[in-house]
C-alpha cells in the first residue's frame, strides 16, 4: 500500500469532504479520508489496483479542484538538446507530471496535481536519467488565494453597502438596487451556484445550497416585485448581504484555518538551506538538498545543522529544542548523532551525513505531524453523521416555516424567514469543530517534543486509567553508573585502575560503567595481559603476574571466592586477586531526578501506576520505593510484558504502557494507548501511539494533559455549533432574524470555532 495527500480546493462545509471521501472509498483497493479543516485527502491505495493520477481524476469527478503545483529544477550535467529530452522524458513518464526542460537556461518546469507526486521524487527521476537536480521555492498559494478573495470581498461590499443603506432608510431607486445586486448574486456568488450544482449532482446537500436557494429566493423575488411594480418591499439587501458576508467568513475562516497548521510551516522553516560540504579536500558551500548519505560536512558556530549525521571531529554544544522541546543545549562529541535543523551554539564540528532529503528526522517528524493533522477523531463520527443529514433537515425547516407563515397570512414575511432559516443554518462550524482543534493540539505537541500518531490516539489519551511503566530507560537513566565501591586490602583508587586494566577492551555496559567511574576519579588503568573472558560471568587477567577475576558472585563462587552478605538492590561486581576478595562495585540504573515528581504529577490526574520490569524483586522494589511506587511487577521476560498489559486491560479499564519504544514493541502494541520515551527513533515513530522526544517521565504527563486541553476544546466547540443552530434555527424561523443578521451569524459561526480552537495554542508543557 501507498500513501498521497491530496490537496482539495472548493470544499465549503464538511459535506464536501464526507462526498470527497465517499468516493475515493469507492474506487478499490483505496482507504481515504477527508480533512475538511486543512482541505487535504489522505489517501492510502493499492498501486496495483488504482494510481494517483485516477484518485485525482475521482476528486476532479466530484466536483471539486486539485491545485496544479509548479516546481523548478536547476538541472545540472546536460551536454545538448538530448539531454533535455532524456530528462524531459524522464519527468513526463511520473503518473501525472507535465514537464518542461530548457537547455539553455538549464531549467525544468514540473507541474503535477499538488500531492499526486513529492519534489524528492522528481529529483529521483532526473537522478536515475543521469544528471543532477535541486528544487527552487513556489510561491505562498494560500496568500495568493487570501488576496483574490479579499478583492472579491472588497467589491461585493461596495455594491452591497448602497442597499444596506436603503434598508436604513436612504432612498434608493429600485432599479439601481437591481443593477447593485445583480453582480453579487451571480458574479460574487458564482462560486456558491457551482458548489451547489456539483454537490446535488453528487446526490447530497451542502452550505452551497442553502446559500444559493436562500439568497436565490431573495433576489428572484425582489426582481418579480421591481419589474412588475408591485407595491412590495425589496429584498436585494438580504441576497446582496448574505453572500458579502458570508465570503468574509470564509475569507476570514481561511485565514484562521491557516494559522491551524502553523506548526508544519515552522518545521518547514526550519529546514537548513546551505551546506559547507568537503569536495576534493575543499570546503565548498552548497545547497542542503545536493548532500548524499556520506558526505562530510562542516557546521560552524551559530550555524544550523543541514541533515542529519554523526559526528567525526570537534566538540561543541547544540540546541534541539526543535525536536525534544527541551532548551538545555546537549553536548555533542566525535560519534555522537546530530540532527538536521538544530543549531550548533559554540565550535565547529565535522560531522558525516547519515540522512538526507525525506529521510532525516524533520522529515520525518513533518510527516507524522501532517499525517495526524489530517486523522479523524472518534469523537468526530457524531458530528460526521449530523452533517449528513443536516441540510435536508434545514430544507424542510425552511419549507415548513414558509407554509406555516403562509397559512397564517403573511407569506411575504413567511418567504423572508424561510431565507433566514436557510441562511443562518451552516454545517461549517459543526465540520470544524474537531478537526480544527486536532491540528493545532497535534501541532502544539510538537513543538514540545510529543508526537502524536493519530487524532485517535490523542483522543484515548484523556481517557487513561492505568499506566504501565517500564522501570529501564523510563524511570531510570537507561544505563548502569557504579553507586558504591567497598575496598577492602586497596584504595579505590588503586581498586579502580585495577578494574579499568580488566575491563578497557569490553563493550558491555557493566563494563563501560566502572570505567567511567575511573575516569571521573581520573584514576589511569594498569597495564594488563593474558585476557580470558568468561561468557555471562566476567573476565580475568594479570597484571605483574598476579592473576585477577573481575565478574559476578556466581563466577567468584566458582573460584572458592564468598560474596556473602552483600547482596542487595544494586548488581554486584567483584574484583579478587588471587583467591582473595579485594575489592566489590555496586552498580545501578539509577532513577531518574524527575522521575519522582513525574509519578506524583500523574497520580494526582488519577491515574493509576504500575512499573514493569525484568529485574529481581530486590531491584525492582528500590526503584518503585524511590520513585513512590506502590504497584510493581519484577522478574518479568521481555515477551511476557505483553501478557501483563492484556492482563490489566481485562479488568475493563483504559490501559497505557510507556517505553522505549523498540525493546518494549509487544507490550506497546498490546496497549490502548503506547508511548515511546525518550527516542527519536523511526521504530518509535513508526511503532507508538505517542512518541515523546524527551527522556523524562513528565512527557507523558504532558502528552495527557494536551490530550484533555484538546479534548475540552473540541467538546466546546462542538457545544457552540449545536446550540448555535438550536437556537438559530427557531429564531430565523419566528422572525426574530433578518437574513442579512442571519447571514452575519453564519459568517462568524465557522470563525468563532476555529478561533476557540487557536487559543489550544497558549498550552504549554509544564
């Protein structure tokens, strides 16, 4: 299965995307859904079934426009004419790509239907025809639609104002009234007549409709009147007035609805434009999008790292707010990862790329983010099924109100209300409600290192009652430190250059940490010869012919040497010379400082907590004590943890485990909701519910707490548009709204929703 985002323009309400999204479910072998808020499908097809020029195709069917985008390529290593051709060719033979190469100016001209290709992938296509190509920047489309639509604005309300000025009580001629309002009703307005055309032809009903039979009924009447000189009152301002307004909302809406998805433009932003890249033995400066996987790149002092890689030479600090949210800059150091869009804050470092293009971290973080931002919610699915049946409903409201006015004698009044009935009931702010909130709640926690993979997941994560938590790398700092040395013939000093000598050579954690402990007691190591590692138990070597065992208490029992009464939470390891116990390390993974506090922060959300592990009862107690852990679970296998999470779910409660991601996938999986901590990992990304950049408990709490704002918002919202048609409706209908204020509290309705969901913008992690 493939993915594409198909960018949608013309949708008017959310029965425009449930249209879209009922027929690209149709076509086989696709699974697709429709964002009404940020006007994207997200498309997940069989590519031996359908392509992505036929799903287009299906928009284009239903109504509706997929923006042509226009990209140009620098071309670079073409010789002639054929060159051209080839790369012309190349590009032209990509689903739906029209492409234009110009040898003399060493240009392509790609346009494509926006989403049914990637720029990468363009850039692939030239690659494999021999030559070389980077990207130029496209214009800003929603700026350029923003400012149409506000000419458009600023014309209709200058037709419109002389009419609202007869309705206040300035005389102006009838027929000047019909040359003022013919142009709004059919130029301005066009765009509400094509909507509502291609919707009913699609067998449904959309804000389109009402707007254009209300106003519609309006204008025609008024014209009746005006060319019959019937001694009538005009209606030309109630027609005239709704479409100006209701063009300002969806103006206004738009520019709202834009600042939603702020938080993928600031990510976009981020990605680094130059490069200085080692060419030859010389550093040359290039743009970003030329490096390839193992090419040596240097980052400067204040500069930004262009991709991601490992670095090879130099120290320095870096600041990855970016990523984890988190503003202590980290320390960086030859083999240390780096990441693309973080800013080296002192000296320069060599680093060598280990991701380019879509494959670095941003990139990957841009997706997810974008991915999520475009996922329904549950909580959705109501709103989703009031939408479907909402404009007939309204319809018949309408027919029923001018009936009923006209039984009682006043059709003109009952025809008016019927336009206000139509006009003021808007399915809009329903459509938004949720999604609107969703983008900038999945935005916000990006911005704070908590990346959400799906608006489901967000939603589940209010309703957590019980958090499973791993004690290694979650709890704790995710590696061994020594805690204690006990010497018993030596100095620790003279202890721990004996255990260095041992242990210099090894990789094993234990190993790794006892010698970072020298190091920090800056003791040097011996020298030693004659090594012998004895798999799972330790190693033995000599040093001045003295023969020394460092290993575990069954390795030295093994050799007649007791460690008796010094077992306790912590990992024994003991040095003998000889036969002689010189020396014991205590090493532990120790808790982390916020772990603590974390636990507290959680508990007073009520929920439950529960730490798993694999260590003995010993260890496992320790930490659950220091941490203010009442329940834990000790000695439990890796490939058990999944059968204790299945377990606690049994009992009918909403269940969350956090781990590292990768060690813990199965138990993860086998959560309601999964949390990956502290691990920018692709597994993580790919694999949890909710990857946290940070390696702190306190993410969780924070991803919970996003969780609840987002959701309060939503419920809020979603409060809003039912009682503001509730009451709106029965209002138009007694004739207490006029059309043209019926007209103005629709315009506002989508607006005031999007705006109370913006306000999820002044969260922020704790």
């Amino acid at each position: 299965m493939e993915k594409i985002e198909i960018p949608i323009e013309g949708m008017h309400c959310v029965n425009c995307a449930g249209r879209v999204e009922k027929a690209l479910n149709a076509v086989e072998g696709v699974k697709a859904n429709v964002n009404f808020a940020n006007e994207k499908a997200y498309v997940e097809y069989d590519p031996e079934k359908t392509g992505s020029k036929a799903l287009v195709d299906v928009v284009l069917k239903t109504g509706f426009d997929v923006p042509k985008e226009t990209v140009n390529l620098s071309i670079s290593g073409m010789h002639c004419a054929n060159c051209a051709l080839t790369i012309e060719k190349a590009l032209n033979a990509l689903e739906g790509v029209e492409a234009n190469v110009n040898f003399a100016s060493e240009k392509a001209h790609v346009r494509f239907p926006r989403g049914s290709v990637t720029v990468p992938r363009l850039i692939e296509a030239v690659e494999n025809a021999g030559y070389e190509a980077s990207p130029a920047e496209t214009g800003r489309k929603r700026e350029e639609a923003y400012k149409k639509d506000l000419g458009l604005f600023l014309f209709s309300a200058t037709l419109t104002f002389p009419l609202l000025l007869h309705m206040a009580g300035f005389h102006i001629p009838r027929l000047i009234q019909l040359i003022l309002a013919t142009p709004v009703q059919f130029w301005v307005g066009r765009r509400f007549y094509v909507g509502a055309w291609h919707s009913l032809k699609g067998g449904s009903a959309n804000m389109d409709v009402l707007v254009a039979l209300g106003t519609s009924v309006a204008y025609f009447y008024s014209v009746i009147v005006t060319l019959f000189s019937l001694d009538l009152h005009l209606y030309f301002e109630a027609g005239a007035s709704v479409i100006t307004l209701v063009l300002m909302g969806k103006m206004l809406e738009g520019r709202v609805k834009g600042k939603t998805s702020g938080a993928i433009e600031e990510l976009v932003k981020l990605q680094p434009k130059a490069a200085h890249v080692e060419r030859d033995g010389e550093w040359i400066d290039i743009e970003a999008s030329q490096l390839r996987v193992g090419d040596l790149f240097l980052v400067k002092a204040g500069e930004i790292v262009p991709v991601d890689g490992i670095v090879i030479e130099g120290n320095s600090m870096v600041d990855e707010s970016m990523l984890t949210g988190e503003s202590i800059p980290v320390e960086k150091k030859p083999r240390d990862r780096i990441y693309a869009a973080t800013v080296n804050q002192n000296g320069a470092i060599r680093c060598e790329a280990s991701s380019v293009g879509e494959e670095t971290q941003l990139a990957a973080i841009i997706r997810l983010v974008e991915e999520a931002q475009g996922s329904k919610a549950p909580i959705q699915r109501l709103a989703d099924k009031i939408s479907a049946i909402f404009v007939p409903s309204v319809a018949s409201v309408a027919l029923l109100t001018l009936a009923s006015w006209w039984i009682s004698g006043h059709p003109v009044p009952g025809l008016i209300n019927a336009v206000a009935v139509l006009v003021i009931a808007c399915p809009c702010a329903l459509g938004l409600a949720t999604p609107t909130a969703i983008m900038v709640g999945i935005g916000q926690g990006a911005k704070s290192g908590i990346l959400v993979r799906n608006a489901q997941a967000l939603e589940h994560a209010e309703k957590i009652e019980i958090l499973v938590l791993d004690k290694t790398g979650t709890l704790t700092e995710g590696r061994p430190s020594v805690t204690k040395i006990e010497a018993f013939s030596l100095s620790e000093n003279e202890l721990i250059s004996i255990a260095m000598a041992l242990e210099s050579g090894s990789e094993h954690p234990l190993a790794k940490a006892i010698v970072e402990k020298g190091k920090a007691m800056n003791a040097l190591p011996l020298s030693a010869e004659r090594f012998s590692a004895i798999p799972g138990g330790g190693v033995t070597a000599t040093i001045g012919n003295i023969r020394y065992w460092l290993g575990s208490p069954p390795l030295l029992a093994e050799k007649g040497i007791g460690m008796e009464g010094l077992q306790g939470g912590d990992t024994l390891v003991g040095l003998a010379r000889e036969d002689e116990l010189i020396g014991v390390f205590h090493i532990a993974d120790r808790l982390r400082p916020t772990s603590g506090d974390a636990v507290k922060r959680l508990k007073s959300m009520g929920i439950e907590i529960v730490m798993m592990t694999g260590d003995n009862q010993a260890t496992a107690e320790i930490i659950a004590e220091q941490a203010g852990i009442e329940q834990f679970l000790s000695n439990v296998l890796p490939g058990n943890k999944a059968a204790e999470v299945s377990r606690l779910k049994a009992q009918g409660k909403i269940v969350a485990m956090a781990g590292d991601g990768i060690n813990d996938a199965p138990a993860l999986a086998a959560s309601d909701v999964s949390f990956a901590i502290g691990s920018g990992s692709g597994i993580a990304i790919e694999s949890a519910d909710i990857t946290l950049m940070r390696s702190d408990l306190n993410s969780v709490a924070d991803a919970i707490e996003l969780s609840r704002a987002t959701l309060k918002k939503i419920r809020q919202n979603l409060f809003f548009a039912f009682v503001y048609n509730v009451l709106g409706i029965p209002l138009a209908a007694l004739g207490f709204l006029s059309p043209v204020f019926a007209g103005a509290a629709m315009a506002m309705s989508s607006v005031s929703v999007v705006s109370n969901s913006l306000l999820l913008k002044k969260w922020k992690k704790a």
